[in-house]
C-alpha cells in the first residue's frame, strides 16, 4: 500500500508547558515541529492567552487519567503520551504571523496547548468573529463542551431544567438553556458566592433546592454527591445527562429506591462525538465555529476568575488542581503583553 509522501520541517523551538510528573510540570524548549502532507498550507501562530480547563487539565495534572483512556483523551496536538510527559490543553487564542495571505495577521483561535508559539495547518484555526476579544475567546474549548451537551440534552421550550455544578460548563449550559422561551432554569451548587455571577448572566441560583417535578437535569460538579442531588431533582420520565468526567474515580449511585419508578433516563455526554442528531450535518469546524459565535456577549467574561503569566504555569498548575478550588477559567497571559486586544 502507498503512502501519501510527507513533508517534515523543524524551525527553532517555542516554550511550552509540560506534565513531567504526578504534580510536576515544568516550561520546556520545543521543536516547532510539524509533520503534515505536502501542499498542506500551515500557519504559524503566537500566543497571546491561553485557558486552563481546570476540571480535565487536573485530572492530568495530577496522573489521574484512567490507562484504559489514555487514547481517547488525547487532545487534537497533543506531544508526548499520558501519563507523562506530555504536553495537553486545547483552549488558544493567539495572532497569525505566517501563513496565507487571508489569515495573516489575524487573531484566531486553536485546540492548542499552553505554548508560546506554534505552527498547524491553517484549516485547524478558526479567526474569531469581530465582536469576541482574544482575551475571551480562551473559553470557546468550554463552550463547544456546553453546546454538545444542549445537542445531547435536547432542551424543549417550556422544559424545567436544574443544572447541578456550576463550574465554567455549567454555567454556560445554563446561560444558553436560560435562552430557550418558557425555560425555568436553575443553577444549582454549594458555593453561594457564585450568586453574583449567575445573577449578572440572568440565570436563577440556589444552593439547593426541593423541586422533583425537573424534565432535565444536567449533571456539571465534577462530584458523586452531585450525580446523586441530580437524580433526585428529576420527575417522573426525568432526562439526566452526565457532563462530568470522573477520571479513575468509582462513583456509587442509588439506583434502587424510585429510579426505576420514575423512569429516570441517565445519559452521558462528551464533547469528542458530535452528538449524534448532529453528525449528518454538523462537522467539528463547524461546532467551534458556532461555539466562538456564542461568545459575543461582555457578561461571558466574568467566567474567568484570575490569570497569571505563562511562566508561572507550573505554580499556577500546582494550586487549580488542589481540592476544593473555586477557581472557574484561568486565563494565562503570554509575553509580549497585548493590552489592546
């Protein structure tokens, strides 16, 4: 069998964030190194902000990727294999500085790690729509999650929804579901101090709450005990979707009691398939295209609850990936600065 003839070129090396260890991870020297068929037109882009995913990005941080994932959770340019070293994030917005005419110079966004610089195809960058800063743009990776997720759940008009956990993908779901005429949406967790927040994006919170009669409930904490409050949020023929990834953690549920009765339904949802009511139309450009669309609104960037310099990453890593972390989306910002983006 032939194969396609391969182009490999290696230009000076950009500075990069790498898990070296259970808990370690330290800024390495890496070869700009792209392997891609021939005639493929690349892009080479620098980095302005990137995000810290902080709920999966932990789970490696801290060596807690099941083995028997290790494939699966590959990000799109990924280096190295889990569980260490490797190099993982996919949430990148930086300015194009080669590549064709009808992207240079323009501000893009990418499912790249934390890197100063890098070089992909050009059809792996999408350039950010006019009214969504780069500075906000890192959570496009968190909105295409949430997007899936609604594909998944199937919101109606009128539908009593509670979102459990309001981590960055909670919120968004229950931003965009809030959207939905007729909804009662509710966004539900422990942390009171998210109050603010969801009272600023227009979206009813609680710290609990007694309601049973919810036709959907989105299951966001990251947490067992927020599996067991969602499936005791549902009504009769309730829809329960899992968004959360437990990594090699077991999770104990009380499927006994009323969950045949109710005729509960608990599905699980995850952002590397498009959900498959999609999929005859839908391609992956297309979803992070119409992720970063969603993005328009100034309100969005309350989400991001702190930032720090790139080469604090590996301090930085250390303290979101402690439990109990309240701490949303981190932005990390990449010299030179760009105030005016």
């Amino acid at each position: 069998m032939s194969s396609t003839p391969v182009d490999q070129t290696v230009a000076a090396t950009a500075d990069a964030f790498w898990v070296t260890g259970a808990a370690t991870g330290e800024i390495r020297a890496t070869p700009l190194t792209t392997e891609v068929n021939i005639g493929t037109p690349m892009v080479e882009v620098e980095t302005h902000y990137s995000g810290v995913s902080r709920g999966t990005e932990s789970l490696v941080f801290l060596n807690k990727v099941p083995e028997s994932e290790y494939e699966r959770m590959r990000a799109p340019f990924q280096a190295g294999d889990f569980p260490y070293p490797v190099r993982h994030g996919y949430a990148n917005a930086g300015k194009v500085i080669s590549g064709p005419d009808s992207l240079l110079g323009k501000m893009v966004f990418c499912l790249y790690s934390h890197q100063t610089r890098y070089r992909v195809p050009a059809d792996a960058v999408i350039p950010l729509p006019d009214d969504v800063p780069a500075h906000r743009a890192v959570l496009a990776a968190n909105m295409e999650t949430a997007v899936n997720g609604l594909w998944d759940a199937s919101p109606r008009v009128g539908d009593r929804i509670a979102v459990v956990g309001c981590g960055v993908v909670g919120i968004l779901m229950a931003y965009l579901a809030n959207k939905i005429p007729g909804t009662r949406v509710t966004a539900i967790d422990t942390n009171a101090d998210r109050l603010p927040l969801l009272d600023s994006l227009g979206v009813r919170f609680a710290t609990q709450s007694d309601l049973t009669d919810h036709d959907l409930v989105i299951h966001a904490s990251g947490h067992p005990a927020g599996l067991v409050t969602a499936l005791d949020l549902a009504g009769q023929e309730g829809r329960i979707i899992e968004m959360s990834w437990f990594g090699d953690q077991n999770v104990s549920l009380p499927l006994g009691q009323s969950f045949h009765a109710r005729r509960l339904t608990l599905r699980s949802s995850q952002v590397g398939s498009i959900s498959p009511s999609q999929t005859p139309r839908w391609e992956y450009r297309d979803r992070l295209s119409l992720a970063l669309s969603l993005l328009a609104d100034p309100v969005l960037d309350a989400l991001i609850s702190g930032e720090s310099r790139f080469d604090q990453l590996p301090e930085t890593m250390a303290v979101l990936s402690q439990a109990g972390s309240s701490e949303l989306c981190h932005r990390i910002i990449y010299p030179p600065a760009n105030p005016e983006i």
